[in-house]
C-alpha cells in the first residue's frame, strides 16, 4: 500500500508558475515511478510526467520544456515544476504511483487544483 499527498496547487496567471509536491508513504521501495496526471471535467485523465527510480523522466508533449519533474528520496518526494502555464494547464492534477508489481495495484493521490487564467 502506498499513500500519496499532493499540495502547491493554486491560481496562477497565463506564463506564471507553480510547484507540486506530492509526499509518498507506505511501501515506498516498491514503487517504480512517480507522476502527474490532470483531469478537467468532460476529459479523460492524462498523462503529465513521470519520474523512474532510475531518475528517468518522461513528459506529455504538451508540457515538454515547460515543466520539470523532480524527486528527493529523502523526503520520498516528487516535484513538479510548472513555468509558462497556459489556461490549458488548468485541471486536478493527480500524484500517481506506478509499483514494481502488478499485486501491489495502483496508487493514486487526492489531487490539488491549478487553475491558470486571467
């Protein structure tokens, strides 16, 4: 079992920034990766970024060289730093983990809310 808490959401004009955190506990050892998604009502939940134990680092194209995915195993910690938001970012974004095993299900946090408008 994993739990995960997302916070730094906010509302943010068009080209500020914002930065997620989203705090895992639990099994942490089994978790292959860490993510974002985002919902916005009358859409389907969508890729983000995610960020391996590796320190691998993959991003939707939509977000690509505007948002940077990070972690601190310390803190078992992952950071997403949005820049240049555009009123499209707006959504719940959504921590995920993505476990080792298939046994060990998937792991989905609360969300926090990013609005992006003038």
């Amino acid at each position: 079992q994993v739990q995960l808490v997302e916070s730094g959401g906010g509302l943010v004009e068009p080209g500020g920034s914002l930065r997620l955190s989203c705090a895992a506990s639990g099994n942490i050892l089994m978790i292959f990766a860490l993510g974002w998604y985002r919902q916005t009502p009358g859409k389907q939940r969508e890729f983000v970024a995610d960020i391996a134990v590796d320190s691998s680092t993959k991003y939707a194209d939509s977000v690509k060289d505007r948002f940077t995915i990070s972690k601190n195993n310390a803190k078992n910690t992952t950071y997403l730093q949005m820049n240049n938001l555009k009123p499209e970012d707006t959504g719940i974004y959504y921590c995920h983990a993505e476990m080792e095993y298939s046994d060990y299900g998937d792991h989905w946090g609360q969300g926090t809310q990013v609005t992006v408008s003038s």
